[in-house]
C-alpha cells in the first residue's frame, strides 16, 4: 500500500506518495505517571490505560522530475496545522493529527534526490479504521471513540443526556433546547478561537447548526467511547428523536 495524507474534515485534498518511505518510525507509549519511593524497592503508579501522543517519524526521499511538486505537496499538508490531517500507512487504517516538522536536504551526490525527514504528531494515541460505522460492535483491539451523533431535539422542555458504558456522561439543560431543532455532536473540531488560532475542542455540539458552549460533563470526561468488543448500541441517548451514532474501529498497533 503506497501512503497517503488527506483532511479529517472536508475536501480531502489527498497525496500520496510516489513510493513509501524508508523509515515509517511510529511508536506507541503509555502516558502513566511512576512516582519512585527513595530507598525502596517499590513505587507508585498512577495509570487511567492511557496512550500518549505519537510523534511518528518519515524518513524517505523523492526522485526524478517531480521530487519538487511532491516536497512541496507533503510539506504543504504537513504545515497546515489549522486542519486536521488523517495519515494512512495501511490502507483501511489511519493516525489523526497534524504535522509538526518537515526537513530536506540536498546533498552533491544525490542530485536526483530530495531526501526528507517529516514529523507527524497525532492528538490520539490510537489508530482509527478507515470506515464509519452505525451499527454492529467495535471489532478493533482497542476502546474506539465515538465520532458523531446527529438527532433532533424531541422535546424543548427536556434535558439531552447522552451517556457510555465506560462512565462518560454528557449533559445540555433544558433551557437552551427549542423542539425540533438538530443535534450534532463531533468527536473533535478545530475551533477558530479568534484571529486564526484554532483550537482542538473534543466533544464538541451543534444545535441547530451553531456550536453551543452549554455543555456540561456530568461523568467522566465526557468523551463518548465504546470498548473493544462492545456494541455501539452501549451509546444511550435521552431526548433525541432518531439518534445516529457513529464510529470507527480502534487499534494499538
């Protein structure tokens, strides 16, 4: 399978490489914390199972005639980091980030050549497969994530909980909900927070198609997962006419 690089969100705006990398460097650590007792022989670890965030390693080059079209192509998209960028190194499978360096270099006896070495940072730890699911369970090895729900507010007079079999718990009071009005919630949306800064915000909702801050965690974090094996109807939803859940399979790999 030959890489590619393309928009979470949107157009896709895809590259693909001409012939993959040398180097595909993508390791997977736990952000656990160990705290060392002096002079013991035991210590304390503090875990939630977590993944810390990858920086993945792409160390290749590119020849002929179009190297130059092809640097620039990568490193456009590798520099674009208002936007969501999903990176394939198998075909149905990606790691969700952005770029964080891209470095050539030119050497006399590689005329033909322009080697690079890229950076590419995911804001999740794990990998995600490349098909949006409804129905059925999450056949990865992992807890995926839940990437949307979309509905419509069945009742203005009724607060919208939303809730997982892993203590996640999302809540918007009845105040700010009119009937009939359409519900979206995302995984994560890059937010423009003014004066083109975005910001990642996860958990992030739409109603009636304007982002509302009137969310509350009322368990967990608030971020809708559905474990390894588990089916996506462990998503409950209160005050939501024909709710649609959606996500993709999760792996460590």
């Amino acid at each position: 399978m030959v890489m590619k690089i393309e928009n979470y969100e949107g157009v896709a705006d895809t590259f693909s490489w001409p012939y993959n990398p040398q180097l595909f460097d993508d390791p997977t650590d736990s952000n656990h914390q160990l705290t060392p007792i002096g002079f013991q022989r035991h210590h304390i670890l503090v875990s939630g199972g977590g993944i810390a965030a990858k920086n993945i390693i792409l160390t290749g080059h590119f020849s002929q005639s179009t190297k130059r079209t092809n640097w620039r192509d990568m490193s456009t998209h590798f520099m674009n980091t208002t936007v969501l960028k999903k990176l394939y190194f198998e075909s149905d499978k990606f790691h969700l980030g952005v770029g964080r360096q891209v470095k050539r270099t030119e050497s006399g006896g590689r005329t033909n050549f322009i080697d690079y070495v890229a950076t590419f940072e995911s804001i999740i730890g794990i990998l995600f497969d490349d098909t949006e699911r409804t129905s059925g369970t999450n056949e990865g090895n992992t807890t995926t994530f839940v990437t949307e729900i979309t509905g419509t507010i069945t009742s203005g007079a009724v607060d919208i909980v939303i809730e997982d079999a892993l203590g996640n718990e999302i809540t918007i009071d009845s105040a700010h909900l009119t009937t009939g009005h359409t519900f979206s919630y995302k995984l994560v949306y890059m937010v423009n927070s003014g004066s083109g800064i975005f910001v990642s915000q996860y958990a992030y909702v739409e109603l009636n198609s304007v982002q509302t801050p009137n969310v509350q965690t009322t368990g967990g974090f608030g971020i809708l997962q559905i474990a390894e094996g588990a089916n996506v109807t462990t998503i409950a939803t209160t005050n939501l006419t024909t709710p649609v859940v959606t996500f993709r399979d999760g792996y460590v790999d």
